[in-house]
C-alpha cells in the first residue's frame, strides 16, 4: 500500500497518511506512507493514539518506507500499550504539497512513542535519515504528582542521520529517552551533517534524561 496525507492545519493532533485511534493488535508493513511539507509540526506519515476512554495497544509498523514532508514526523506512537518500530526506513520526503517555511528542508521527527504510558517499546534496526530528532522515546503524565514512567524501552540496532541548520535552536538528538523504568541503547550508528549559516548549536547523540528505573 501506498497513502499519501494531504496538507494539514496545525490543531492540538497530528494526523497521518494512515491514522488509528484507539486500536489494538495494529500491524502495518510493507507501506509507502507520505505527508507533505508544513511551515510548523501538523502531520506525520502514521499515527496511533487514544480515542476517548480507549489507548492504542499492540502496535506494530514494520519494513515501512516513511517519506516525510519538511518539518513533519515520521511515525508517532501515543500513549502505546506495547509497540515495536522495526526494519524502517524514514527520510526526508523529496517533492510534496503543502507549504514549508523558508530555509534548509528537513524531518522534525522520525521516530516518535510518547504521551502518558508506554509498556514495552521497541525500536529495532530502523534507517533515519534528514532529520534534527532521530527517535525520541518520552512518557510523562502531568496530572499525577510523580511522572509516569514507560516499562522497557529497548532502542537497538539503528542507524540515524541528522540533518541540522546551524542555528536550529529546538531539541535537536539522534537518541532520546525520558521517564522509563528500564532503558537499552545498543549497537546504535549516528551521524551529523550541519546546514545553513549561523552559529552552530549543540546535537546530542544520545540523550537519557528525567526519571529512571533501576536498569539504564
């Protein structure tokens, strides 16, 4: 299957090319999945969230290519119960509609579990390339006095390329990890390459951050 989203207004939830709200035992593979360019984050390639009383369980996206309009997400995985990410390959998308701000074009994010809760995460033996966040893996539920924390998160065997305007001065890493009870990052490959003019700001490859089970 191929699907490509359309330009997107910029609301409070970022729609895909493919879009499933609260869904469980959800496996998609072998897809060409595209979004097209925006000024600001309003669209990914595929989302899985919550709908209603109802979170997103058992989610798997496999042997996807991703294309990914400027500034735009690949995959965003919210409020997951279980979910693997694996054997992708997410890049900048090379012609697309919509309207992208000026300057160097890029992927806001390729790979993104994030919301409230996340049981077990993996994301395994995927190919990033273009973007200023890599994979970002981040669960934090801000009514509850102590942050909720995502069970195992294993992020193993990826390869990601960043593609960073010098004075790009939001969250910029090829790994990140927040608020997880047990964290693996292995057998990870980044790169950077620096675009535009400015003074250059500072990439992390790997970040760990928040608060922490007792395996890291």
């Amino acid at each position: 299957l191929r699907a490509q989203g359309a330009a997107q207004a910029i609301t409070g939830d970022l729609d895909g090319a493919l879009t499933f709200l609260g869904c469980t035992d959800v496996l998609v593979h072998d897809c060409a999945l595209t979004c097209a360019d925006g000024a600001q984050r309003a669209q990914a390639c595929l989302t899985a969230r919550p709908r209603a009383a109802r979170n997103a369980d058992r989610v798997r996206v496999e042997r996807c290519r991703l294309e990914v309009g400027a500034r735009q997400v690949g995959a965003l995985l919210i409020d997951t119960g279980a979910c693997r990410v694996s054997d992708n390959h997410v890049r900048l998308a090379l012609t697309t509609g919509g309207t992208p701000a000026p300057g160097p074009r890029f992927v806001g994010q390729g790979i993104v579990v994030a919301g409230a809760r996340a049981e077990t995460v993996q994301v395994l033996d995927n190919l990033v390339e273009d973007a200023v966040q890599g994979i970002h893996v981040g669960v934090s539920d801000p009514s509850t006095p102590q942050r909720e924390l995502a069970g195992e998160v294993v992020v193993l065997g990826n390869v990601v390329h960043l593609l960073v305007p010098a004075d790009y001065d939001r969250d910029r890493h090829a790994i990140f990890v927040g608020n997880a009870r047990s964290v693996h990052v292995k057998d990870t490959v980044a790169s950077l390459t620096r675009v535009g003019a400015g003074t250059p700001t500072l990439v992390e490859a790997i970040r760990v951050f928040g608060q922490l089970g007792p395996f890291v």
